[in-house]
C-alpha cells in the first residue's frame, strides 16, 4: 500500500470509478488505481473535486492536507473507526483512573528517554569530536533513566521530567549538525531552521498514521495517558509518537548527513524555513522508503494498547 504526495500548485486531483486521477493546467497526466492506495498527502494548493472525499472515505483512504505555512489550517479525513464501541467504553472507564494513566505514561517515557539516550551514544563513538558535549547529555538522560526506576510517578512529575529530558536531548542533538543550518534547538512553530522544519514535517506525518492504527483497533485517539485531554488533539496517537521520535530524528538526521537535504533546499519566508519544491519531493522519497518500517511500529504499539485497555480491569 502507498501513499500519494501532490504538492504542484496547478493540480487537480479527481475521483472516477476505481481510481484518482490527476490533471495538470486541465490535462490528464496520471491516475493511480483506489486499490493500492492508504494514504493521500496534498498541499493546501492542489484543487480538490468534493466527490473525491466519498471515494476515500469508501476504500478506508486516509487524506491529509499540510499547510506548511499555516499549521492550524491542515485538515484530515481518517479511516473508519473500528466497530466495537464497548472497547472503547472500556477505555473511557480506564481514563478516570489516575494510577492507571501514571502507569502507562511511565512505560512510554521510559523507553524514549531509553532510546534517546542510545542514539546519542552511537553517536559518540561516530563523532568523538562532539564527545564532550554528547558524553554530558548522556549523563542527565541515564540519571533520569535510573530515577524512573525508583517507583510509581504522578503524571505531572513525569511531564516534567520527559521535558528536562527533552532540553539535555536536544542540547546535544543540535551539535551533529552543521552550523550552517542553523539548528540550535527544537522548535515547533514556526520552524526557525531547515532541521525544525523536517522534525515537523515528520512528526506530522507519523502523527496522523498513529491516528489510523489506534482507530483501526478500535481504541479512541484523544484519549491520551503521558497526554492530557486537549481541545482538537488526539493525545493518545500523542502518545504512541513519544517512543517512536528519537527514530524519526534519527532519520532527519540522516537526510542532511547523506546530503539528501541540504541547507539551499529550504527557503525562509515570513520568519519560517519551508522546503523548497525539489527538497520537499525528496523528502517525500525518502519518508516513503522508510514509513513501512514506522508504521508497523506504531500498529503494534496500537495492537498493545488494545490489549492492555481489553485486559485491564477498571476502577
């Protein structure tokens, strides 16, 4: 299964019996049969029929609408929820449960700080010249490592200590790449650098796709444990993300140290860094070779979120 990137502004993206075809400047240049598709990520710009919407919706066709520019205004069609609403009953009775939440929170800190701290460290042996600054980051993560082994934690605490754990990660994740970049520290929006823009995008990307796993076992996405109720957040696909984003970095990184992406790739506008046409159709390449690997992740992790609400008895 595949996803469809559509990014050229004078596109236009029609339905017709079994398949998406797309026009350009009024002319058919491509279709792409419903069958093989999962996804379908366009820019703000691509002009949609509304009829398009129903065939999605029809296949189980996830959509997702990025505005680089204006984040508030991305949009997103889901697959269809999984029938069996007394799961989800289950899992609204097990929100209201503090002890329940803390425990869960505590597992997916745990194992991001966890992998953090091991990317930072393979990092150490391919760049000694960084050593110094790696070796002391290292060293907060693992002492908050040892401290979350101590016992149960309220969330609060916990959210404190996975952002403490956030600024040592960061202090030295932004020393593995160049200075030209400009890339100092994490930064959402908008994002102050090319690097910032990446971790965004892909943050983004793999977002929505825990959206889809958790809807696909049945579980509801706003429902989060380490994430609190938030108005229009799906704190629970939140969740799933927190383990998976030290490799989603991983791979940001590895886009500008093999030079797939490069500081003139990026244009800044309006105080923001955006990926230019030819930057951002490599990007997209490149999310593809690597998004089945992320996926199956974040459905086990999904598949075990199920399990755990089915199993757990609440209060």
């Amino acid at each position: 299964m595949q996803t469809l990137f559509l990014e050229k502004a004078d596109l236009t993206l029609r339905g017709e019996r079994a398949c998406l075809l797309v026009y350009e400047a009024g002319k058919p240049v491509g279709s792409v049969p419903l069958k093989s598709l999962e996804r379908v990520v366009l820019s703000p710009q691509i002009t949609l029929a509304a009829g398009v919407l129903g065939m999605l919706s029809e296949h189980g066709i996830a959509l997702l609408v990025v505005n680089h520019r204006h984040p508030e205004r991305s949009a997103y069609l889901s697959t269809p929820m999984h029938g069996d609403v007394h799961r989800r009953m289950r899992q609204y009775a097990l929100y209201l449960d503090d002890v329940f939440r803390a425990r869960q929170a505590l597992r997916l800190v745990k194992l991001k700080l966890a992998r953090q701290n091991r990317y930072l460290l393979h990092q150490m042996v391919l760049r000694p010249d960084l050593r110094h600054e790696l070796h002391k980051s290292t060293q907060t993560l693992a002492a908050l490592l040892a401290d979350l082994q101590t016992g149960d934690w309220e969330l609060e605490r916990l959210r404190g200590m996975e952002g403490a754990a956030g600024a040592a990660y960061f202090a030295a994740f932004s020393r593995l790449f160049p200075p030209v970049l400009g890339f100092e520290h994490r930064h959402r929006r908008p994002p102050t650098d090319p690097v910032n823009a990446c971790l965004s995008l892909g943050y983004t990307l793999l977002h929505h796709e825990a959206v889809d796993a958790l809807r696909a076992v049945g579980l509801d996405p706003a429902l989060g444990c380490l994430h609190d109720l938030y108005y229009q957040r799906d704190s629970l696909a939140c969740d799933l993300l927190e383990p998976v984003r030290p490799w989603i970095d991983a791979w940001v990184h590895d886009l500008f140290h093999g030079r797939q992406l490069r500081a003139e790739d990026f244009r800044y506008e309006d105080g923001a860094y955006f990926l230019r046409s030819a930057g951002k159709q490599r990007f997209y390449e490149a999310y593809q070779q690597r998004v089945p690997a992320f996926r199956r992740l974040l459905h086990r992790y999904a598949r075990l979120a199920e399990r755990t609400v089915t199993e757990h008895e609440p209060c």
